[in-house]
C-alpha cells in the first residue's frame, strides 16, 4: 500500500469531520458540497489522492438539514416537601410546568429527570404527581434515589409503573434506566427506613455505597437492545451519569464500564442524566452524555473528574441570593441522526445550547459560551 502523506490524511480527516456533521444535521448539502469542492479542488493542485468521501457521492444528497426532527422538553431533580416545610421548591417545579406549557409547538413528551421527592414520603410524592399531570405533553417518568429508600420504590412505583421501560419513538429507541440501585448498608447497622433515606440523601457520608444499574439491570438492559439493530439511535434516560465523575459526592456510577461496554455496539448512543443539577457534558467513545439542570438547587462543579468539554463551557457560578439561580429546565431536540442538540433553559440568564456537532468534533466545533464567573 502506498504511503500517505501528511497532507493526504489531513483532507481525509477533515473530509471524515464535515461528513460526520452533514449526519447531524448541523451542515446543509450545499454547504458540504462546498466545502468538499474547495478542498477536494486544493488537494487536485497539490497532486494529492483526493478522499473518496469528498468526492460527490450520496452523504451530500442524503445531508440533513439542521432542524431536529422532534423536540423533548425536560424538568428534573425537583426535591419537593410538602408545602407546610418548604414552599420554595414547590413554586420551582410549578415555574417549570409553567415553563414547559408556554412552548409553541409543545414537546412530543416531557422527561422527568428523577428526585421528584426530597424524602421520599408518600405526601411528597402526590404533590409531585399532581402538579405533573397539568403538563398539557405526555410524561415519561424516571426514578432518583430520593424517590426510592424510603420504602424501597414502593409508592413511587404506585403512582408511576416500572423504574426501566423502553420504548420506540419516530426511529428513535429510548430507554429510561434505573441507575440509583446501591449495596445494603442499612439491615447490618439496624436503620429504620427513614435513616437508610436520611443517609441516601448525605451523598458524601461515607457509609452509603455507590450507585449502579446492578447485575440484573444490566441483563435486562442487554436483553432489551438484544432486539433493536445497532444502526438504530438510543437514547438512554438514567438518573445518575452512566460515568465516573466524582466518588467522594456519589456523582458515580460503579457499573458504568459495564453499561458503557452493552451500549458501546451502537452506531448512535446519547445519555441524558439527573443527580448532578448542573450544566454537563461528556462523550466517551460513541456515548455523549448530558447532564440535566434541577430545579431545587444548582451543585458546584466536583474539584476533580469533571469532563474535558466541560470545562470551558461550565455554567456560571449561582447567585446564593437568589433562590432561582443556576436552576432550570429545557429542551432536548432530536436530530434525525438520533444525536440531540441540548438545551440549557437557565432561569434569570441566557439559555445555552450544547450542539451535537460541539461533542462529536471532541469540542472542535460550535462550542458554547464560555463561563465568565466560573464555580466555586
């Protein structure tokens, strides 16, 4: 085989890059077919092997263009009391309703993050449950660990089904995952149920263990994506990141390797996640990952493990006078390609838009503002 030169196998992978964009929807045919004329043009002159991609085959034809083919909307990590204790986190998910049924077109269904409740307890979680059912979209429900060990799921599964389903949408194959299972630290120490919740929701306790999918998880997660082809996009709905961000705060999933490992198959893979409260991405091999805004409270960003693109888009820090700063909600537009752009609605600042294309071009491409009161 002959040997390329540098400049052979720059125009290849630049030729790779603009085709992986022209996928996402995030460069129009004409501009693909202007970009690989000029270059393909530049290479001819210098006497160079012209890619095969950048000759005008069907990705040109085929380009999408960059509206998403769907929109979800999203309201996560609520952490409400009942009225009596704590009237500020309820106003917070009635502005996020609020949010959500002003949006013209509305969203093919809204994604409740996880963390409806703050202790879990049975009042919360129908207060919860009946500002939820005035969204005028359908709701796809997800499970946090303040939901779920107080009584183990029990009533949040009452109100609400199984903590992982799946389901087709418009060639998209969704999953919502339930990732906040842990170890037993409580029947050896003799916990009630509320200290086995008050110890959850101290994520930096040092007694809990850390969060995973589980064994059994992971098997009926494989077994689920055991019938779907891997040309087929998913999109994973799990409550903490399927990564290892930062132990010590249970920003951490203990099996995430493994997850990452049964997902790694698929061609197209997104990941969107509660818990952390926080604008966040990731991308890890073929997976990107967002994290969701809460609108209860902002966390500062972990003094480790945050990832790469990450840092230089990081949300401001919040205003601690403000009770409605660093919170929010969103929208998370499909992309025909089953990539997504992400949408940070931050209340009382401009929104941010983290595009597909800024993750796959490994933050290359359309990157974001950048953060000018970085966090604490």
């Amino acid at each position: 085989m002959a040997h390329k030169s540098i400049e052979t196998k720059y125009y290849e992978e630049r030729a790779s890059f603009f085709e992986d964009l022209a996928r996402m929807g995030q460069l129009s045919r004409r501009g693909f077919l202007h970009i690989a004329g000029v270059s393909a043009g530049i290479a001819a002159a210098k006497g160079l092997i012209v890619p095969q991609s950048f000759q005008l085959i069907e990705i040109a034809q085929a380009a999408e263009t960059a509206a998403p083919a769907f929109t979800i909307a999203y309201i996560s990590d609520t952490h409400i009391y009942t009225r009596d204790l704590n009237d500020r986190f309820v106003r917070s998910i009635v502005k996020a309703v609020e949010d959500v049924n002003a949006l013209d077109p509305q969203p093919d269904f809204v994604l409740f993050g996880g963390d409806l409740a703050q202790l879990g307890r049975r009042q919360e979680l129908d207060l919860g449950a009946e500002i939820l059912k005035t969204l005028k979209a359908p709701v796809k429900m997800m499970v946090g660990e303040h939901d779920w060990f107080l009584d183990m799921g029990e009533h949040w599964q009452s109100l609400f089904g199984a903590p992982q389903y799946s389901f087709d949408h418009k060639g998209i194959h969704f999953v919502t995952l339930m990732s906040v299972h842990e170890k037993d630290f409580w029947t050896a120490r003799g916990m009630t149920p509320e200290e086995r919740m008050q110890t959850v929701a101290g994520l930096d306790n040092g007694i809990q263990s850390r969060f995973e999918v589980g064994p059994e998880g992971r098997q009926w997660l494989q077994d689920d994506l055991a019938k779907v082809d891997k040309k087929t996009p998913v999109v994973i709905f799990s409550h903490s990141p399927l990564y290892k961000y930062y132990r010590p705060w249970n920003f951490w999933t203990e099996d995430a390797d493994e997850v990452q490992e049964i997902l790694g198959k698929f061609d197209t893979v997104s990941v969107i996640h509660g818990h952390t409260h926080q604008l966040l991405v990731n991308r890890i091999g073929n997976i990107s990952f967002y994290g969701l805004l809460a609108t209860a409270w902002p966390w500062p960003y972990a003094p480790e493990g945050l990832p790469k693109l990450t840092v230089d888009i990081q949300m401001n820090r919040s205003d601690p006078f403000n009770a409605f700063d660093g919170c929010g909600d969103g929208q998370i537009n499909v992309l025909a390609s089953g990539m997504i752009d992400k949408v940070y609605n931050l209340w009382n600042r401009n929104p941010v838009t983290v595009k597909a294309s800024y993750l796959a071009s490994k933050g290359a491409s359309d990157r974001p503002p950048v953060a000018t009161l970085t966090s604490y």
